[in-house]
C-alpha cells in the first residue's frame, strides 16, 4: 500500500475532489487510509501538502506547487503507456467545459464522430455559461468564445463568430422592423448572458459606429433561454450567428439590420496550462479545430445570404 | 419637400466638386484623409451608448459658463461635436439641428455643440447659421478626448488645410492641429449615454429627426 507512484496518484485526487473520504471511494480504500497514505507522503517530501481543517481539506503553497508537477508526470505516464500499446485508442474520462448552447447545439450532434473511434474513453460536459475555472473545476478542456482573461491556459482560435440582431417574424409583424440601429429605441430587447455587462450594441457601417443603450425588458442568463424567448416573439436579441444558425434557416428567427456590422469574437479550445494536457483532450482540440472549419463555412454561406 | 440632411450635404459635395471652386488633386487629397481616419477603425475607440458620459462645464461662445451636469437635471442632452466654421459640412449640419431645436427642446431636452475654435469664431458660427443654442468652447480639445473623439491630423491633410485657408492654428488658437471626430451624442438624465453615432467622414451626418424617437424613449423611460 506504501507505494510512491499510488500515494502520488491518490494525493491529486484528494487534491482535487477536496477530500480524503473522496479520493479513497476513487481509488478503493477508506478514508483513514487515505489519510495516513497522505501524511506519509508528507513525512517523505518534507512539507506540509494539506492544511486541514474540520470543513475542508486544502492545498499548501507547497502542495500546489507540488500538484502541478506531479500531475504532469503522472500525465506523461499515462502517455507513455498509452503510447507502448500503440493503437491510438484513447481512455479514461475527459472532462469538457463549454456553454450549454455550444454543447447541444454544435457539439453534440457531431461529437460521435470523435467518441466511436474511442469506445473506452468516457466524456463528461460540464455546461455553463458563464466562463469556468479550469483549474479549480478540474477541466481537461474548455470551449470558449469571446476574450480569454485566464492567462495561465493555451488557447488555440477555431474561429471567428459574428453578432447579428435578429428577431422572429411575429414580432416584427407587430411591432415594425427597424431600419437603423436609432430605430431600436421603443422596441422590446432581449438581453442574454453575452450582453449582460455590455450595455450597449454597437453597429459598424461604412467607417462610422452607432451604439444605443440597451434597457432590456427580458433578461436571461442563459443563451438558449434568451434565444428561445427570441422565437416566442418576445422582442429583439443580440448574439452570434452561431448560436442561432438553426432558427434563422428555420425562419423561427429573421436576422434584422443586416447591412450592419456588429462586431466579432473569436472562438478558442482551451488546454489548462500548469499541467501536460491529457491525450484525450489534445486529440479533442484537434478534432473541433477540424470541424469548427465547417461550422465556420455553414455560417459564412449564412451571412451571405442575408 | 424639404431635403433630408445627407440629401443636402451630398448635394453640396456634387456641386463643390462639379464647380471646380476647389481644384481636382486637393478634392483627391481630402478624399485620401477621409478614407484613412475611416479606415483607421478610430471612430471605434469613441464613448459608446451604455457607459456614463464624462462631464464637463465650458464657456460659450458670449463668455457664459455651461455645465452638462446642471443641463442634465433638467432632461436628456444632446452634445454635437462641431470641427469649426471653416468646415462648411458642420455648418450644414448646424443648421439642420437649429431646425429640429425646438422639437428637442417640446420633448424636455436640450442641445449643446462643442467645437475646438475660439469664442470669436463660436460667435461666427451661431451669427452665420443662425443658431440658438450654445456653441461651447473646448479649448485644446480636453472634452473631445475623454469622449475618445480627438484625433491628430496627418502631415498631408495638415498641408492641404493650410492651402485652404483652414489654419486650425489660427482658428483654434492652439498648435495641436487636433479636431474631434463628428460625432453626435443623446445622453439620458442618469449621466449614460444613450445613444452616440461616430463617423469619421465628415461629409456623412446622421439626420437630425432621428434624435426624436430616441427622446421620446427616454421620456417614456424617465416617466415609467
């Protein structure tokens, strides 16, 4: 049981799930097993890893420090076997952060494409819109569109996604479509979690800006909610084309404004950097590098046809 | 039926233009300064609708002193930043605002320009368009830049100014040779701004009368 490589491998764990009784139920011993494994290991390296309280258990400056070169290690192991046995066959679990809309929408439809080369690899989503953590959330990878604030992760483009405005023809019906940007004044808005701390939608033309303050009347803090209240006639939404492809070729929702501009984010896969990624996520990164491509041309064939 | 604003101001280009009052390689060069502030993306750094709006006391072109924040309790106020007398596109364009003055004003409102010139060209500029509201004086262009709206001349546009007459030295009485972009803002009673257009084309103006239906958003909003 007093074993380096099983003590390094239940200290990440504990590591991450935050508790000894965790990390033992993972790896199939008690939790004062768990424990004593862990304060040996301690005794070995020469410094606390733990600081342990009665409601948590926490890592050190050391044990930090600790955790993100030995799960590097561990990680190159796991290559290193997997890469003897030679088949390309990936396993475990890989674990993705993206928004909820990306995920039902782009992911999931062609995400077995990428899954039924790897019968052994199990996939978990963790679905939000709000941007995650990638480090304290445990995540393998993370999609995400806009500016990247977290400076410790690599980041690869996919691509570029545009703002549109766009509304469902019932609403339009009754409430008249604007023509300019200073015709959104008077209309009902919808503000989704993409445009909550903005506050403002600018449009481009021709060199010159116009930005109106937006004083939304239905406010969501989820994409789809705020799409779907699009459809249900509500008012007039502002998001990326992407994220509405299926509604606007369904004529659920007609793309307003079109001769405008409103700007672009870009769209990246996100490895959490401090640790080597695993095999699983850097094979994923490619694999939606690759398919983003043709999301990218459906979107464009989009644009151009408004 | 009365001309829209950029019916009129295009109509002005044509004629300037077809007369040759202004000769063919400065009428090229001028059009060369235009599409580069365009393509510079400058107009894009500009305060936008859904932020606070900087607030500013200046003098008018008669010495009086006008403060955004004390005309901001009264209702909604537009700020049109003006390059000078000298440009004949803003004058159009002042005109056109005096015309829909008293609209803005029924709605509870209130209009200033804010011009890098000297008082004494100011009082030109109200006495030759016969305009009524005030024509503020932001020496040096402090007021524009916070609003991100001052921007340096090109050496070559500097060059082709001086051959017009338009000694920005003269006219502004300072050497900056700095002029804001036109650029037109409706800020709400709560200091944001609700509304801003930016075109770094001086011969495009947005029409006047548009400012209506966003004054009476804001009534409606102020009101609820």
């Amino acid at each position: 049981m007093n074993d380096r490589f099983f003590s390094l491998q239940l200290f990440t764990r504990v590591a991450r799930t935050g508790s000894f009784s965790a990390a033992g139920r993972e790896l199939g011993i008690s939790q004062p097993t768990a424990s004593r494994i862990v304060a040996s290991l301690e005794e070995q390296v020469g410094a606390a890893l733990f600081v342990r309280t009665t409601r948590a258990v926490t890592l050190t400056e050391a044990g930090s420090d600790y955790l993100a070169r030995v799960e590097a290690i561990l990680s190159a192991l796991d290559e290193a076997d997997h890469a003897a046995r030679g088949t390309g066959e990936l396993r475990g679990l890989l674990r993705i952060a993206a928004s909820t809309s990306f995920v039902v929408r782009t992911l999931l439809p062609r995400i077995a494409r990428f899954t039924d080369q790897h019968p052994e690899l199990r996939v978990e989503f963790i679905l939000s819109d709000e941007k995650q953590d990638l480090v304290g959330d445990a995540v393998d990878v993370a999609l995400r569109v806009g500016s990247l604030a977290d400076s410790s992760a690599v980041a690869r483009k996919l691509g570029t996604i545009h703002r549109i405005v766009a509304a469902s023809p019932e609403y339009l019906a009754k409430a008249g479509t604007p023509m300019k940007p200073a015709a959104l004044y008077g209309h009902t808005l919808i503000v989704g979690p993409s445009a909550r701390g903005i506050e403002g939608w600018t449009f481009y033309k021709d060199g010159k800006t116009t930005s109106v303050r937006v004083d939304g009347r239905f406010l969501l803090n989820g994409t789809e909610g705020a799409i779907a209240a699009a459809v249900a006639g509500l008012g007039i939404i502002s998001g990326g084309l992407l994220g509405m492809l299926n509604e606007l070729k369904s004529g659920q929702l007609v793309r307003i404004l079109s001769e405008w501009e409103m700007g672009t984010a870009d769209a990246h896969v996100v490895l959490p950097a401090g640790r080597a990624a695993k095999p699983s996520a850097r094979a994923f990164s490619n694999f939606i590098a690759a398919e983003f491509e043709n999301y990218a041309d459906a979107e464009l064939a989009h644009l151009s046809l408004k | 039926m009365k001309l829209k604003l950029q019916e009129t101001l295009d109509a002005f280009t044509a004629e300037l233009i077809d007369s040759g009052k202004i000769p063919n390689d400065i009428v090229k060069g001028l059009k060369e300064g235009i599409a580069e502030q365009v393509a510079s993306g400058r107009a894009d750094l500009a305060l936008k609708a859904g932020k606070p709006a900087p607030t500013f006391t200046l003098s008018d072109a008669e010495g009086n002193r006008v403060s955004s924040v004390e005309l901001l309790s009264r209702g909604p106020l537009i700020v049109s930043f003006y390059r000078g007398v000298w440009c004949p596109y803003c004058n159009i364009e002042l005109k056109a605002l005096e015309a829909v003055r008293e609209d803005i004003e029924a709605r509870g409102a209130s209009i200033v320009a804010v011009s890098m010139q000297t008082a004494a060209n100011s009082r030109k500029s109200s006495r030759e368009n016969e305009v009524r509201f005030p024509i503020l004086v932001d020496a040096g262009g402090f007021v524009a830049a916070q609003f991100g709206l001052r921007y340096s001349l090109s050496p070559e546009t500097i060059q082709l100014y001086k051959t017009l007459g338009n000694d920005l030295q003269v006219i502004n009485g300072e050497d900056s040779w700095t002029l804001p972009m036109p650029g037109r803002y409706v800020i709400g009673r709560d200091g944001i701004v609700a509304h801003a257009e930016i075109n770094p084309d001086y011969t495009q103006r947005p029409e006047p009368s548009d400012l209506l239906p966003i004054l009476d958003h804001l009534r409606h909003r102020d009101a609820a």
